[in-house]
C-alpha cells in the first residue's frame, strides 16, 4: 500500500457511533483481493468499526448526488 487518507464523516468530525469510517487508498501496484481485503480486516480488527476502503478509481466513478 503506497497511502491511506480519512475522508468522510470522521474525517469531518461528524461520525455517529454507527458510522463507519472511509478510508482512501493507493495501491503500489495491482489491488488484489488479498491487497484489499486485508488491510481493510486488520483496520476493522484494530478501531473495533466498519471500514469502508475506496480507492481512487473506484471515488471517481462513483455518481456524486447534488448538493
């Protein structure tokens, strides 16, 4: 894993105790299942809450609703 960086509502500072928290990734290479899934159980594992790892790629084809 090349970085990690909060976005969201913890980010924010917004979180509820249901929140989960997420988190964007960059990958040094291929994201594999293993490359993926991971981090993103050891994190969960760690912090005791959902994490939600998005990539970038996967950020930018996702529709944003209007604000």
């Amino acid at each position: 894993m090349a970085g990690m960086a909060l976005f969201g509502f913890t980010a924010r500072d917004t979180a509820t105790s249901g929140s989960d928290i997420d988190v964007l990734v960059e990958f040094d290479g291929p994201a594999t299942s293993k490359r993926y899934f991971g981090p993103q159980f050891y994190l969960e594992y760690l912090l005791g809450c959902a994490i939600d790892l998005v990539t970038e790629k996967t950020q930018r084809e996702q529709p944003h609703s209007p604000s």
